[in-house]
C-alpha cells in the first residue's frame, strides 16, 4: 500500500468513571498524556501525533508543552469515533488509534504495526498482542483474548479465554490484545456508518463490529511485551513508582 501519511491519534477526554482527569495526573513532574505524546513521537514510522479531546484544560497543557492537539465534540462516544470526527479535517491516509493512559508505550511497537500494516496487499484494519502463558492474565475478564489465523487474521475477540481444550481447559498459553488500532481512511469511514452488532453488544468489545461485518483485522504479535495501563489510582501509583526511577 503507498501512503505518505500516516497520523498517531491519542484520544484523551477529562471524565473518568475510576480516575477522574486522568490525562493530566502528575507522573514524575509531567501530565500523564505528555508521556504518551513523548513515547509515540518517538515512532519513525508515524508521519506527526495528534491529542484529541474535548477539554479545554487537556488541550492547553497539550498545546503549552508545544505538541499538535485538536478540539473534538463531547458527543463522542469512544476514541474511534473521535478519530473519526477529526479525520474530517485531515489529508492523512492512516489513522492509529493510541491509548492515552498507556505510559510505558514503545514506539518501536508503533513502527512494527504500521510497518507490517502498509505492507500488506489491500490492508483495512490492524492491532496489535502478545503471547503469555499467565492463567491468572489470560483468566481476567479486563484482558482481551484474540485468536488469529495462520497469517495473523483476527478470528475472534474474547474477555474469556480463548481457545480453550476439547474438555474446556485452559490452554497453555493465549494471545492477549492490545488496544491499539490502525485503519486505512476507507476503514474508518465505513466503520462509523455501522451499527453495533449482536456480537459486540454481548462481549462489549467495539472491534467485533468490524469482524462482523467482514473487516479484516491484521494482528501484530510482538515480543517480550511489557505495558502498563493507567486506569485505576493503584495504576497511577505503579506508574509513578516505575517513571520515577
């Protein structure tokens, strides 16, 4: 696939449910969402990086610290729809979808996404997952589970454990998703005129719209993965306690 764009989208709003203002809680003297910012400007393979919210105290700290960061409507249900929305004010041909409370994000992992993305025939869709062999992650409902095909389709997205034996038992070890997301323009646009499907309304997972409406999600595994999510304080401490050294 030619591309000569390829943006870094971080969704980042104020309101949360377990951390309220989570993009601006101090880790190691700067915000939360600079890290983020910091570590994907890092990726040679993205063209620039974009913040896009819908507070107004985010986007002066994001705009202060001299990074690119865009408005976007309250009305926006998830981090897709607000990418959406600002594509409509974009020339970029790709879009990834970067967590914005993903502090310890390894833009080398940016690059390997991307990479193996434009690399492909007629690319629609991509994320990425590593493999563990944990029972005590792979049996947690907040890890999502995926399972690919021999070329690395996604087959399937799970909060349960997937696969799992003839007899039900656990397998040895299990792809854990990571929620990063890249789409091509095409993607993304017919991605927002879809409504949720039966799959995604039971499992609660936004991307089993796009599997049930034949998108082929491109899975890239990486190696030695290791990653920290900031959605609780006792995340928010972990984080302080690692950056801090």
């Amino acid at each position: 696939m030619k591309t000569n764009n390829v943006i870094g989208c971080i969704p980042a709003r104020f309101a949360s449910s377990r951390l309220p203002g989570k993009p601006l809680c101090d880790i190691a003297g700067k915000p939360m969402i600079l890290h983020v910012v910091e570590k994907a400007k890092e990726s040679s393979a993205l063209t620039d990086v974009v913040v896009l919210t819908d507070d107004k105290r985010i986007f002066d700290v994001v705009d202060v610290a001299g990074y690119t960061v865009s408005m976007t409507s309250e009305n926006c249900a998830s981090g897709t729809d607000r990418i959406a929305e600002y594509m409509q004010q974009s020339d970029a041909d790709i879009f990834v979808n970067i967590q914005g409370d993903e502090v310890t994000l390894n833009p080398k992992h940016i690059d390997q996404l991307v990479n193996e993305f434009i690399n492909k025939p007629h690319p629609e869709m991509g994320t990425l997952a590593h493999w563990s062999s944990d029972k005590t992650i792979l049996t947690a409902a907040s890890n999502v589970k995926v399972v690919t095909s021999v070329t690395g389709k996604a087959l399937y997205f799970s909060r349960n454990m997937i696969p799992v034996t003839q007899n039900g038992d656990i397998a040895d070890n299990g792809q854990i998703h990571i929620g990063v997301y890249i789409y091509t323009r095409e993607t993304l646009t017919r991605l927002m005129q879809l409504e949720q499907t039966p799959l995604e309304k039971t499992e609660k997972l936004e991307q089993l719209r796009a599997l049930e409406n034949d998108i082929c999600i491109q899975v890239a595994s990486l190696d030695n993965y290791v990653g920290l999510a900031v959605d609780t304080p006792e995340d928010l401490e972990k984080a302080r306690k690692l950056l801090s050294n």
